[in-house]
C-alpha cells in the first residue's frame, strides 16, 4: 500500500514550549491508527499538528508523498485531512442539513450516503445545531467531516461523554468507515480498548514521546501491557 502520511521526527508544541518530541510514525493508505495515552501526553496536540494548529519546531510532515509543514490548516483540509474535534464545534444557527452542504466536496460521500450510514441525522436533518443531543452532535461532527470526503479522518476522544448505546451506534458506523470503506482513520482515545478493536495499529505516547507501536491486536491481548501503558481502570 502507498504511503499516505509519515511523521519524520517532529518536534512540535506552543509558542516556545514543547509538547511534542521527536515523534515519527507512517501510515498507509486506508491504515487505522488507535492513539492512545494518559490525560495531558499530547494526543490531542498531534492531531493539532497534522493540522498545522501548533508551532513545529523541528521535524517533518509528509501527506501522500509532499512535504506539508508550511501548508495552512484550511489547504490541509482541501489535500484531504478531516479533522473531527473534541468540542465538535457545531453552529446553532444552522441545521443538520446546512452543517452538511456548506463542506460538500466531490468525492463518494453525499448527503444520500451520509443519511444511509447515521439514519438519525435523517431524521434531525431540519433542526439546529443546538437542538441535539450530546451524540448526535458527535455524529454530526463526524458525517460533517465525512463530506469533505476526506483521505484520513482525525478523530479526537469521539466516544467521549456518551450514554452507551450511542457509543455502540458510533462504533458500528466506524467499524463500516474503517473495515468496509477502507477509510484511513486515527483514532485518540480514552477507552482504550474500544480504539484498539477498531484499529489495525496503536501508538502510546507518554510525556510527548512515542513509547509503544505496534499492531492493535497484540496490545489488546497483553491487558497487564496495556493497562500499564495506558493506566486504564
Ligand atoms: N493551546 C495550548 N497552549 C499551551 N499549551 C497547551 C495547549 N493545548 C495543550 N497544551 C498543553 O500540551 C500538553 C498536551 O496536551 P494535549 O491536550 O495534547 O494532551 P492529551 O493527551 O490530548 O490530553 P487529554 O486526554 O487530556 O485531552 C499539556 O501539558 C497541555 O497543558
């Protein structure tokens, strides 16, 4: 499979502060990734730094065989990196459908597959931003991102403050993304365990540096592993 994303050394935080050191890792096309670590590791700056949101001190970016750490965050997105935040961001004044058609890009996601995989959004597609619930704001930060008809997807902490039975809702349409429609996915997770079974290969990171990579499967079945790694309850 064609490289889709490498990370060579990349040294990156805020201002003058580092948060991130010398991380490098590669992806391929259609390759998921579960990233995974304790609160405050830098999980979330490193989706921030695929986006061109932190400073980089040193290092390099690579998208589908470029080098893009002067790219702006908008020109990211235009090249295929679809950023799906923690604070999903939703606009009150516009509807589910607005949300969806204002980011529409050519590609195989359109309205009519994104109503087929998140019926629910279906069903809300005329109510406003700030009359859902806490997951179906999820799922529509996720179908929002689906439309720009991205190469990888960035998910930060999606399951995050969900009743369960919106995170098995969420988990069935990410397993269709990642195991039927090949998508390239990073997932940043606290459940560990639930990235892990999604994913094909898994990073930890501690303190802003890599301390563990390797396929999913393994850390999954080394529980005393993981849970050392992780400090999962
Ligand atoms: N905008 C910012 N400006 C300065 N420092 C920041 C900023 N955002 C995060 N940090 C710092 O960077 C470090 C890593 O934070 P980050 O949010 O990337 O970790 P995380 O692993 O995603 O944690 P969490 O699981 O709590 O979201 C922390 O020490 C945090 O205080």
């Amino acid at each position: 499979m064609a490289e889709l994303l490498a990370l060579e050394k990349v040294t990156a935080g805020y201002g003058e502060s580092v948060v991130l050191e010398e991380i490098s890792l590669a992806m391929a096309e259609g390759d998921s990734l579960a990233l995974l670590g304790r609160n405050g590791v830098g999980k979330t700056t490193l989706l921030t730094t695929l986006m061109g949101l932190t400073r980089m001190h040193r290092g390099d970016i690579r998208w589908r065989g470029g080098r893009i750490n002067g790219l702006s965050t908008h020109r990211r997105a235009q090249a295929g990196l679809g950023w799906v935040p923690q604070e999903r961001h939703m606009f009150p004044s516009l509807t589910v459908e607005e949300h969806l058609t204002v980011v529409a890009r050519p590609g195989p996601w359109n309205l009519k597959r994104i109503y087929d995989i998140f019926p629910r959004l279906q069903e809300r597609r005329a109510n406003m931003g700030n009359q859902l619930s806490g997951g179906e704001q999820q799922m529509l930060a996720i179908a929002r991102a689906l439309m720009t008809n991205p190469h990888l997807l960035l998910l930060d902490e999606p399951m995050e403050g969900l009743a369960p039975i919106i995170v098995q809702e969420l988990m069935r349409v990410m397993r269709k993304l990642i195991a039927d429609e090949g998508l390239a996915v990073i997932v940043v997770e606290q459940h560990a365990r639930l990235a892990l079974s999604l994913t094909k290969h898994a990073i930890v990171l501690d303190r802003g540096r890599i301390v563990h990579q390797g396929d999913s499967e393994s850390l999954m079945a080394d529980g005393e592993r993981l849970d050392r790694l992780v400090a999962v309850a």
